[in-house]
C-alpha cells in the first residue's frame, strides 16, 4: 500500500510538469517565440549537455573527508542497540489501550496496567501479590527480564501467589507507581514490592506507618484516586538489596536471590526451583581491552544506513532530542524534594543550552514561581502550559509511544539524557575554549561577557544534579555519582579553564559505560565512540595498521584508567569531533591562537561538508523542529571535497564541456533566426529522437523548487 501511494504521489506530482493550455511560464513564452528549427537546437543543446553532466549529477554524494574507504566498499555489519524486544500488550479488563511492555504476551510474567492491579488486589484480597515496577527505558530493567521470567516460571504453580509487571513510564500507570512510591519507598527502577493478603494488619496502622507527606497527600485526592490509594495500601514491603562486597556484580541479577527474598516475604517456596537458573553471569565474559584497535562498527545507527561513515543526523536534531529528553526527565522524575534541582538544571540550561535559552529561563522563572509540589501533576501541567507557549512538544505525548513528537536520533530516554548532557558540555567547551559566543547563539547569553559564561565547576556540577535526581535506573545513576565521587576517568584533572578536558572527560565517562554495557551483553561490536568509520583522523595510524601493540598490563575489572582509555585515539582529534557533532564547527568563532594548522584544515574542509548536509536537513524538516534544525552560518571558507581517487578533475572538466555546449547552442539558437536577424535563412536540424529527461524520484521532484513545499517527513524514518 505505502508502494502504491507513493507512486501516486510521485504520478500526480509529474502531472503538474505537463504543459497546460491555462498559464504558461516566462520560459514557455520565450522559447515559444523561436522559430521550430531554433527550438529544436536548443533542445538538442541541452540534450547533449545533460547527457554529458549526468554521470557527475546522477553520482552518489561524494565521500566525507575523512571517510577512510574511497573505493565505496560497504562493512558488512549491522547496527547493534542493546536492550531487548519490547511489545504492545492488550491488558483484559484495562480501561486504557495498549501497554507497551518488555515481556511478551505469552510470557509467565503477568503484563498489568495501575487500574488492572489495583482493582485485582481488591478482589483477590486472600492472595500475595509481587510487582515488579519497572521503565522499558532504563538499562538495567532490560537485564532484570530474564530472572523475573525465571521467577515466575518458578512460582507457577503457587496458587497463592500472583508475579506481575507494571511499567511506570506509560502514562495510566504513573499514579499508582506514584502511591508505591510513597507506600513501599519504590523510589528507582527496578523494584520488586509485595502486597500482602488483606487483613495481616489493619488500615488504620498502615496508614500511620506512611510517612508524613503520604498522609498528607490524602487529603488533596480526589475520590477515585484516594480508592487506588487504599486498595495499593498494603503493598508496603519493597525489596532492598544486599549490601554487595566491592568487585562483586549485581546481586540482583540472579533469580535464586530474588526467589529467596519472595519465600522469606512471603513464606511461600517456589514449586518449580529448577527454573530458577538465570543470573549475573559476568564472571565468564570477554575481558576488553579499551587500548586496542577499532573492531566491528558498534554506532552504525549514527550513520545512514547501509553508508558508514556518513552522518545521519546533524547537530539541531540532537538538540530537539536534548531538550525533550529533559521534558521528559522533569515529567517522569519531578518530586516535592527535587524541586530545587529542578529549577537549577533548568536555570543552567538557559545559560548554556544552543537554543530556546529565553524559553529555557521562563521554565525556570515558572517552577520557582510554583514552589515545591507534592502532587507531580502540577508539574506535569505546567510542563504542558510551557510547551505549548513555546510551540515546543508536550512531553507526555511520548508516554504512550506518540510518534508524532518521537526522537530523532534516540530511542530511550537515557539516550536523550546522554545526548543532552553532551550537547550541553559541547556547547560549554565550545564557549568557553574560545572566549566567544556561538556565531548563532540562541542561549540567553545574548549581551554577557566571557567572564559570564558557564564555568567547568558548573558544568561538572549541572551533569551530577541531572544525574542524582531525575535518572529513574537505579544501578546506573549508583554506578555514575561512584565514578564521579571518585574522580575516575580524569574529572578531578579537569582544571578551572580546561575546557577541552571537560569534553574529554565526559566522552571517556561514556565509553567506559558503553564498553561495560557491551562487555554484559556478551556482543562483538565495538561501542568505543567515535567509530573509525567516522573519524579515521581521531584513531591512532600505527594501532589501526597493526604496527602497534599495548605492551602495559591492563588492570582488572572494568575502572579503565583515563590513559588507556585514552591510548588508541588522537585526543585533540577526538575533541573537535564531539563539537563537530553536537555543536557544529560553523558556530564557533575560532581563532588561530585556538587551533594547530593542522587542525585548521581539516576543520576548514569539515564544515563546507556539513553545511550542505545541515542545508538538506533543514529543507526537509518537519513543522515541529523549526528552531532546530536551521539553515546553518555560511561557512568561513571555500568548500574543498577531494575528488576520488582515479577521477581527479572530472568535476572541473565536466565544467567546461558544459560551457562550450552551452556556446555551441546559443549560436546554433542565433544562426536559426533566418534573415530577421543575419540576413540570411540557417538550416533546420532534423532530430531524429526526441528528448526525454531522466525519470525523478519522490525525493527529487520534493526537492524541485517548482513543486511547491518540501516532503514533510522525519529525516529518522528509515
């Protein structure tokens, strides 16, 4: 079907190239004033001229600069995402449509939504209930789906006992996880809570065991939630996690720990404990070495597809995924204690954020406004109010899988996290490593001075805030403030003006997470960014050739030093590449006291590349990332692109053809005019086929400025 309407599409747009008889253009009107046989050479003219360019028009985008493979071999890998399958469930009996869940309909797992589990605990008031709440988004919820699948397979019999799932990042369930969270203390995700049977202990004591701010929360709910509150109530215990001895891997990763924490809950035993086999099983995994070559392309989702080394996305559309991924951060993690940090991230993206830097600090102004709020919801609406006065997309309308606001170049969001918290240090380096605004600056860093910008401290400081209290996963935000507190991948190096090692911090902060993800996952790919599909220049010659080998003893365990993290990559390379991304190397205003010469001509040849792909994103971008995906600064420089090897000056060559055709023709043109213009009749040339453009595509005929308005499709689709 999408086959047929776009050849619709595509037939109905050639339709309107056909000559009418209604309006003629300025061209039709001219050319129709010549006599036959001098139309019939222009059209020859222009016959030869195209027939003679379209090899160089018909060519495919010519190769990055620094695109390592110039005879256009493609790497037979395919793009590797971790995370498992995740499925649309019709719940029974939900009064909401799907769910969107990591275990499948079929799974042992039962698949509820808030009002499914709260209205069971009613009626089945003589049964214990385990849930697991969890995010689909969060990184070690995924590793968590196999022991709870061995769990509930374990317990299957047990007619006692119910083990279920609820994901607090769809909408419909954020109430009742809100009330576990003020119940059981089901602060991060993953957590496992029991419900009890109904009467073990009376309403009356349960409700002055909840702590202060529940009870008083009781009062400001409506009817219907203060129902779901009461019937959740005597979900009360929550597992807490072992104390785990230094080097040791999750405890909570194995399916025998959590059975045995259900049976002394819940004082019932597994019937089926042969299935209780899944675990951390970390112990016998591939030990990586961050110092050696590049291996099989692990980022190929950058890239377009089937082209590696070819960019698919451009600096603006980051940002969009950036900033909504913040909205959403606040919408899912907003609580009365975090209020404060609200404000801050908010008042610090403002100031350092490429864009929307005035909307940025009217959030800001709005939150302090309100004060701290016990109901989430009041967030959540104003959130909404924002987002609309500044045609920006409502956050929730991710909840529930709304494509129309989707990410572009994400699909979690921890990824938008990550990608927010380098687009900001980027912007922050970017700035202050030059002393100089951006050449577009949307941030509300407008009329301040360089002493005004954003320090290192503060930026280092606005990443910890982020991180410590809106990352929902419970393990990565432990793993991240331990690597922090502990100055580990060189952050406590950082000086107060080293602004490219800020960068270079973050970037091996993001590896070492990458690789140890990677490593878990028992995958071949290599997730050590920049891939050297993408950055040959960044990746160390004699490494890559094979010429040099680590000869120092890697340490044990996954605390890489920043050295070999460092050991394979041309650092100053590395930092220039992070800008290039997240940024954009048109909008800092460089020096040459900033850079090398050397540096300079790669950086002058970069940026006339990325301003044609950043001109083609900005023409065919949707309504809803205007003020995003813009039209860049025109570039400082000539745009060099060298010719492929073998084919030094077809381009030039080609040039000139074209011209002396072009000559050629208007003299023909000239000499056809008969004796109204050189006194004499010039003979007719007889063609003998007529003329027939090549066939256009979809995107071409788009991109036609004849045809009206750009295609207004997500650059991500594919």
């Amino acid at each position: 079907a999408n086959v047929s309407c776009s050849s619709a599409a595509v037939a109905s747009r050639r339709s309107m190239l056909a000559p009418t008889t209604a309006m003629a253009s300025p061209v039709d009107v001219l050319i129709g004033k010549l006599p036959q046989g001098g139309r019939r050479a222009l059209l020859a003219t222009w016959a030869v001229v195209v027939a003679s360019l379209w090899p160089a028009i018909a060519a495919p985008p010519p190769p990055r600069i620094d695109d390592f493979d110039q005879t256009g071999k493609q790497l037979p890998s395919a793009p590797w995402q971790p995370g498992p399958w995740q499925y649309s469930v019709e719940v029974p009996n939900a009064t909401t449509g799907p769910t969107i869940s990591l275990y499948p309909p079929d799974s042992p797992v039962e698949i509820v939504t808030g009002d499914v589990f709260a209205s069971r605990l009613t009626m089945e008031e003589h049964k214990w209930h385990v849930i697991e709440l969890y995010d689909h988004m969060c990184p070690h919820c995924w590793y968590t789906v196999p022991i709870v699948t061995n769990v509930a397979s374990a317990f299957k019999g047990e007619s006692l006992l119910r083990v279920a799932t609820l994901n607090c990042h769809m909408r419909e369930n954020m109430e009742v996880c809100f009330f576990l969270e003020l119940i059981a203390g089901a602060v991060d995700f993953p957590t496992f809570v029991v419900c009890s049977p109904s009467g073990q202990r009376k309403q009356g004591e349960m409700i002055n065991a909840l702590p202060e701010r529940a009870r008083a929360l009781l009062g400001q709910l409506q009817p219907s939630q203060l129902e779901t509150f009461m019937s959740v109530l005597r979900c009360n215990s929550r597992w807490v996690e072992p104390t785990v001895p230094e080097g040791k891997e999750d405890s909570l990763l194995a399916a025998t720990t959590l059975a045995h924490w259900v049976t002394f809950a819940t004082g019932l035993h597994p019937t089926r404990p042969e299935e209780l086999h899944d675990g951390a099983d970390f112990v016998r995994t591939k030990a990586l070495d961050p110092r050696s070559a590049p291996g099989r392309p692990g980022w190929l989702r950058d890239d377009m597809p089937g082209e590696p080394g070819i960019s698919a996305w451009v600096p603006g559309q980051r940002w969009f995924d950036g900033l909504v991924g913040y909205l959403r951060l606040l919408r899912t993690g907003y609580r009365v204690e975090r209020h404060a940090q609200a404000v801050l991230t908010a008042e610090f993206l403002s100031r350092s954020f490429p864009v929307r830097g005035l909307a940025l600090k009217d959030l800001a102004t709005r939150l302090q406004q309100k004060g701290p709020q016990e109901n989430p919801d009041v967030i959540r609406q104003l959130l909404t109010d924002w987002a609309v006065t500044f045609e920006l997309p409502d956050p929730g309308d991710l909840e529930n899988g709304d494509l129309k606001y989707s990410y572009i170049t994400c699909t979690v969001d921890t990824c938008a996290m990550w990608t927010l918290i380098h687009v900001v240090v980027a912007a922050v380096a970017a700035r202050g490593a030059t002393g100089s605004l951006l050449t577009i600056d949307g941030s509300a860093l407008v009329n301040a001075t360089k002493d005004e910008f954003p320090t290192v401290q503060e930026c280092m400081s606005f990443v910890r805030t982020l991180v410590s209290a809106f990352l929902s996963c419970a393990r990565c935000k432990e793993n991240f403030l331990s690597a922090f507190d502990g100055c580990e991948f060189g952050r406590c190096a950082v000086g107060p003006r080293d602004y490219r090692g800020l960068a270079l911090w973050l970037w091996r902060a993001h590896n070492a997470v990458s690789m140890r993800v990677a490593r878990r996952h028992r995958v071949e790919e290599d997730r050590r960014w920049p891939m050297f599909e993408d950055c040959p220049m960044c990746w160390r010659t004699d490494l890559v050739l094979g010429r040099d080998a680590a000869e120092r003893r890697l340490q044990q365990g996954e605390n890489w030093r920043p050295e070999e993290l460092d050991a394979p990559f041309h650092v100053r390379h590395v930092f220039w590449h992070i800008e290039r991304t997240f940024v954009g190397l048109a909008r800092i205003q460089l020096g040459e006291e900033d850079i090398t010469p050397e540096e300079k001509r790669h950086i002058e040849t970069a940026t006339g590349v990325d301003h044609i792909h950043e001109t083609r994103a900005a023409r065919h971008r949707p309504r809803v990332h205007a003020g995003f995906v813009e039209p860049p600064p025109p570039p400082q420089h000539p745009i060099v692109i060298p010719e492929p090897e073998g084919h030094p000056n077809r381009t030039a060559a080609l040039s000139v053809v074209g011209v002396a055709l072009i000559v050629i023709g208007v003299v023909a043109v000239v000499r056809s005019q008969g004796d109204g213009v050189l006194g004499r009749s010039g003979r007719e040339p007889t063609l003998r086929q007529s003329f027939q453009a090549p066939p256009q595509d979809e995107e071409e005929l788009a991109a036609d400025g004849g045809l009206g308005e750009p295609l207004d499709t997500d650059p991500s689709a594919e």
